[in-house]
C-alpha cells in the first residue's frame, strides 16, 4: 500500500505546476489540476487493487489517465461545437433552470437552500454547479443530434438477419432441464440432515407435490418459489448433481443426494437438448448488439471530424 500511496503522491504532484496546462482544445484548456481531480478515485481504487503490484498500478493508473484526458477533449470539442455552430443559446438557458428546478425537487426535497449548502459543502459554487449542468446538457444533446438519434442508427431486418446467420455460435442453448431442488444443511450430526431428506423423499414418493415440500423444508434461496430454478445446463451444477439432473425424464425426482455441504433432492419437470435459439427469440437482442456498435462508429467518426477541424496541442 504504500508504494500505491507514494505513485499516487507523485501523480498529484503534477497537478502542483500551478494547474498547468495540459491540453489547449481550441480557446478551452484543460489543466493538470483538472485531470487529477477527476482520477483522483479511481486511482484510489487502484491502488487497493494493486497494492502489492506497484509496476501494473503506474500502468493502470496512466490508462486513467489517457482515458479521462480524451473523455475532457471529447467534451470541449463537443461544447466549441454547440457554440459555433449557432445552436439557440438562450433556449438552453431556460431549459437549464427547469432542469434546476426539477433536481431540487427530486433530491433536495424542493429546498434550494439543501442544494446550496451540498455544493458549499463540497467546495462547489452555485456558478459553477449551473455551467456543470449546463455543459451536461448540451453534451448529451449534441451527442442525441449527432449520434444516438433514432434516424442516425436505423438496423434494416435484413442486417439483423444476416448477423444471426453469421453468428450462430453466440445462440447455441446446452442441454437443459427445467427443475427444482430441495437442500437441506448439513447439521453438526450429518445423520439428522440424511434422516430429515428421506422423510421429505418418503412424502414425495408418497404423493406430496415436490414444490410443496421445497417451499417447507428447503434451506435454498428459492425456498419462495417452491425450490424453483428454472431453465439450466450442466454448468449450473457441481457434478454430482449434474450428472443426477441430467439422467431424469420429465416428471421424475432424484433420491437423496449428500454432498459435504449438505442432502439435495431434484426434480426434473421439463428437458430439451441443445439447440441454437430461433431469431424471433434473439432479435431484439441482435438488434440493441447492432444499434451500439453503429453508436460507437458515428460517435468515432463525428469526434475525428471534429478533431480535423479544431486546435489541439498535448502538453
């Protein structure tokens, strides 16, 4: 820990070059200071990932950092765009005050004087907090205009039928069953716990619905619902319960299975074989996968124009 402490030390100091200067984005810059602040928790975390790895936590927290300058750049680009491009400014300044209000209303319990005495609490003033949300809004709104629109990332049906043709391997379903299980804890003398799971095996067998007495003795987390687990494949099992689950037909329970942890009991009440889903199943899934990635590529692409079209100077 205290290398991780003496790494995060030093990178602070940078900050100590009077808030140098950074990165200039046209007329904005970014300071070091800036930068720092915004690492800042990160690289606490790092550090107490890395405590003991102080080369692999200088490597981290320098990724930190390259990403949140990049994140800043985006953000002055972003922003010298909304202003040279003639956006009505004043529009946003009155949306700007009813999204005030409606913070306040929804966190501060519609008391300004809250809000007023968080931000001082926090070294933040109230100018500084309105062009913080200011700056917010219009990024996420250039970002609607340029990016996320729905018009921007329309995915024609045959584009997503042509993905789950080629990607079939992400659809492929196990062997699986539909089923619920009884676990009863090991007690100090593993003999009650084997006696108690027979008594529910003979109820059972007797005719007493499994879920009944799941919802009654089971010490598992679905206890509510009957023991209930649903639809799974082999890998949701250790193997001895797998390879008990897997040799029942519909219908049928298992006898009394010990384990060091405890006694189980499964039954079986429905099984299909592998398969790959059908895509009436996995469209909308196919198609959020594709929305995003074309998300990411226009956002990509818009950024890289605007970088061609601005100043940036790296310090």
């Amino acid at each position: 820990m205290a290398c991780g402490a003496a790494l995060l030390f030093a990178l602070a100091a940078r900050a100590d070059l009077v808030s140098g200067i950074s990165v200039v984005v046209n007329d904005s810059v970014i300071t070091y200071a800036e930068i720092q602040g915004a690492v800042a928790p990160r690289a606490q975390l790092a550090a107490q990932l890395y405590a003991n790895e102080p080369a692999r936590l200088q490597e981290e927290v320098q990724k930190l950092k390259d990403q949140q300058i990049e994140q800043l750049v985006e953000r002055k680009l972003i922003l010298h765009e909304f202003i040279t491009s003639g956006y009505a400014t004043n529009v946003v300044e009155s949306f700007i005050d009813g999204q005030i209000q409606d913070k306040i209303k929804r966190e501060y319990y519609g008391d300004r004087a809250r809000l007023i005495e968080t931000l001082h609490a926090e070294g933040v003033s109230a100018e500084t907090f309105r062009r913080q949300e200011r700056e917010d809004f219009i990024v996420r709104y250039m970002i609607y205009q340029n990016v996320t629109a729905p018009k921007k990332t329309l995915i024609s049906p045959l584009r997503i039928e042509q993905y789950y043709g080629e990607h079939q391997n992400e659809f492929k379903v196990d062997d699986q069953v539909k089923m619920r299980m009884i676990f009863i804890t090991n007690s100090p003398d593993a003999g009650e716990s084997r006696k108690v799971a027979a008594e529910i095996l003979a109820k059972i067998d007797s005719g007493v619905p499994f879920k009944e007495m799941a919802a009654v003795y089971s010490a598992g987390s679905q206890r509510a619902e009957g023991g209930e687990r649903g639809w799974v494949d082999r890998k949701f099992f250790k193997q001895e319960l797998a390879d008990a689950a897997f040799s029942l037909k519909p219908g049928q329970h298992s006898g009394v299975i010990e384990l060091p942890e405890g006694c189980y009991l499964i039954m079986v009440e429905d099984a299909r074989q592998s398969h790959v889903k059908p895509l009436v199943e996995v469209r909308a899934d196919i198609e959020r996968a594709l929305k995003n990635e074309e998300n990411s590529r226009l956002h990509k692409q818009w950024i890289d124009r605007l970088k061609k079209k601005s100043f940036i100077e790296y310090y």
